[in-house]
C-alpha cells in the first residue's frame, strides 16, 4: 500500500487492539476507517451550522430537499428530505435503534446492552459482501452446510478469493453437530474459524431444535475455549417464519453474542424477506461478543461505515423512510401476522402431501420445518434433467442443485396449487426413472 496506513485506520486499530475483532480482521479490514471527509463534515453542520449549510451535495430549497412533483406524488405519505435525501452512510439513525429494540423484542433471551447499533446496509447480501470484505481474506476458509445459499460462492470465492468448505448438513434427520464441528478444526486457518449459519436454510428449509441450537451454542464455546478465534456470521434473512413447536424460534446469535471472548457473533437481519419488501433493498448488520465495549463496537461500526461509503455510499433513504412509517404502525405486526400465516399454511399443506409419499422410491425430501423451501434429494437419476422436463414438459419451475437435489419455493405458489404441483412433480420424477 502507497504511504502506509491511513491514521484514521490506526486510531481504530488501536481501539481494537487486544480484541476478537482485531483478531479476525482482514487486511482490507484492518485498512478500513471512516474518512473525516464530506459526510462527516456535512453531518457536523447539520448539528451546528445554524445559517447557511453548503455543505451538502443535494439541491436544498427552504431547508428541504428539492423534488420533482413526478416523484413526490408517488410517496404522499413522505416529506420531500424523507423521500429524495442522501440517507446518512450507517443509516437512519431512528430506524438504526428502532430495529435494535425489534432485535431485542423478537430474540427475548439476546441482551442488546451487550451489541452494536445495527448498520444499514442494502440488502442482506450487501451486508454479507461487506462482513466478507471486513474479516475474510484471500485463503481464508468459510465453513457452510453442504446446502447452502450459491451466492455465497461469489462473494467469498469469487470476490473475496477464499474458499467454502461444506460439512454434511443433516444426520439422522437432524442437524450434524459433529460433522459442523470437524469441518470447522479441519479448516482453521492458523487459528481463525469463519462460519455461516442460515436458519431458516435456504435451500432446505430446516431451522435447529431449541435442543440444536443450544448444542451448536456449546460446540462452539468448546471451540473458543481451546483458543479458536470464531467468526460466527447469522445469515437471517428468513428469520420468524418458524412453523413447528419444537423449532428454536430465535437467532443462533441470541445464544452467541455474549457467549466467549474467542467468538464475533455478527447477525445480518433485515426486512427484505421478514417484511415482504425484497426490492427494498434494506438489511442490517449487528456485532456481538462477549466483554466488548461500546467504544470498540463503534470503532468497528466506523469501519463498516467506510466499507460502505467505499462501496454503495449509503442505502436506499425512500425505502428506510417507508420502512420506519410501517414499523411504528400499530397494525403493523397484526398485518404481518396475516402474511406470515398463509406461508404457515401452505407448509402444513406441504408437509401432509410430502409425508403422503415419504415411500416414494425416486424423491426423498430432506428435513425442513420453516422459511420459503424444502427440498427433495434424487433418489436415482439427473436432478437437473427432472429440472428441465418439468419445465419444457409440464410448465413446472423449480430449482435444482448440484443435478442431485431439488427445491421447491412453496413461498411462491398458492396453496391451493400444491397438491398439483407435487403430484406432477412425483409423477414425472417416476416416469424418468
Ligand atoms: C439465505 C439467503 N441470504 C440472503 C439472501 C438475500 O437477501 P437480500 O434480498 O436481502 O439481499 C437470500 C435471498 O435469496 C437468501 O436466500
């Protein structure tokens, strides 16, 4: 690098010195820092100057951002700043802590005294992308369930140039701690373990046991007390669509955040798919680990904010706007009751037609108990040949993977359509066999 380290990075560095955070940093991480530059300078005069402010690069008219009648007619509901404004870089200050205490609400047993102020970043897979660009390195290894969102294969492989190591998901219809485990000492690299965990799992659709979920809490620990330095990064983007009783219904990170100084619990949330808003483009990124102190997680949220000042420049200010009215509505969880339970039922309709042919000899479905999906494994034959004959044959779409599994998105097809689907789906997978 030309003319060493930028002292902003330094000074961050040093607040972090001697922490997990500073343990498991990249060198784009350790690199990082929130420039005195614009933004900051602009976010100071917003405070203090109080007769002119030609600080910002927007066209302000009366104190208010200018907008086109085109534009603003369309958000009626919104101020022209609210609708059209620069968002700051981490985000909205109020929805920052609104979704703090939405964090708390839906995870009773987390203590959000002990987590950073979740950032704003856009989407879900923004917040893995720039997570991946702050801690993994090139010939770092991420551990992942051998069914697994592809996308990460882009964004560590292909971006960030490490590599994912698979475990085998499931043992005994249940999750393999043991394997998990393994797969994480065998691809340690030079003490530091980094792990993604995505429950409800796409493409499975499997969440832990409340039992699981404290096991993989306890192997963990095991883990940080040999002196592992953990990664722990929640990829929650399906997070409340839990249907059955004995599914642990919080985030891992819940059991995570403040369980050992060796572990960096990081929770990537967001209202994308939770609040049915996938074009949004909104997701958050909370830190947690044991005995670090605000100074520090604030030290580490600058350098995610200048992850994203580099990068996106800040998120998409209607949609955080939008976001925030909807939240503080107090018909707001009651209408998202009602969505969440037509996805309710539509998995109770799925599981009786999938259990009605749990002998079948071609399709074997793997466990799945919450989210948008499950999937079934070939029994014998090309998954991806039974792909394309259900597509050109019978106007079927489905996903296959690894020409040996295929999901199916029940998020995406009426209830009322399920039974005919599967039994074209059984029918034709027969017929190929
Ligand atoms: C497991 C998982 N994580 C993240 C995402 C991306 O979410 P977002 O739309 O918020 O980027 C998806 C979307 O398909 C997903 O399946």
């Amino acid at each position: 690098m030309l003319g060493g380290m930028n002292t902003l990075a330094k000074e961050l560095n040093d607040q972090l010195q001697g922490t997990i955070i500073y343990d498991l940093l990249s060198d784009l991480g350790k690199r990082m820092y929130f420039p005195k530059g614009i933004v900051a300078q602009s976010s100071e005069a917003k405070q203090h100057a109080s007769r002119y402010n030609a600080t910002i690069g927007m066209a302000v008219s009366q104190g208010k951002a200018m907008i086109l009648p085109a534009i603003a007619e369309q958000f009626s509901e919104l101020s022209s700043t609210e609708a059209v404004a620069y968002a700051p870089t981490g985000g909205i200050a109020e929805l920052r802590s609104l979704w703090k205490k939405e964090i708390g609400r839906k995870n009773p047993t987390a203590d959000c005294t002990k987590i950073s102020e979740p950032v704003v970043v856009s989407g879900l897979t923004n917040g893995i992308a720039q997570v991946a660009d702050l801690f993994v390195d090139r010939g770092d290894v991420v551990v992942v369930p051998d069914m697994f969102w592809g996308n990460y294969r882009l964004i560590i492989e292909e971006k960030r140039e490490a590599s994912l190591a698979e475990f085998p998901f499931f043992e005994a219809g249940g999750l393999h701690i043991a394997g998990f485990r393994q797969a994480m000492i065998d691809n340690a690299v030079n003490g530091k373990i980094v792990t993604i965990l995505n429950f409800p799992n796409n493409p499975t659709g499997y969440s832990p046991t409340v039992e699981e979920a404290h096991a993989v809490a306890k192997m963990l620990q095991g883990l940080a007390e040999e002196g592992y330095k953990i990664l722990a990064i929640m990829d929650d983007a399906y997070f409340g669509l839990f249907y059955e009783k004995d599914t642990y219904r919080e985030s891992v990170f819940s059991l995570l955040h403040n369980l050992h100084e060796n572990i960096l619990a990081v929770k990537i949330d967001g209202p994308t798919k939770e609040h049915f808003v996938w074009g949004f483009r909104l997701g958050f990124v909370t830190f947690g680990s044991k005995s670090l102190t605000t100074q520090q997680y604030e030290a580490l949220n600058k350098k995610l904010t200048g992850a994203i000042r580099s990068s996106i420049s800040s998120s998409s200010q209607p949609a955080q706007s939008l976001l925030l009215h909807a939240l503080k509505r107090s018909d707001f969880e009651a209408e998202k009751a009602r969505l969440d339970d037509s996805l309710e039922k539509r998995y109770f309709t799925l599981k009786k037609i999938v259990e009605a042919n749990a002998n079948s000899s071609v399709l074997k479905a793997l466990p799945f108990n919450s989210g948008y999906f499950m999937s079934f494994e070939m029994i014998s034959g090309s998954a991806e040949a039974l792909r394309k004959e259900l597509l050109m044959k019978e106007g079927i779409g489905v996903i296959s993977i690894k020409d040996r599994y295929i999901r199916v998105a029940y998020s995406s097809v009426d209830e009322k359509d399920l039974n005919d689907m599967l039994s074209v789906l059984f029918k034709t997978a027969e017929k190929m066999r």
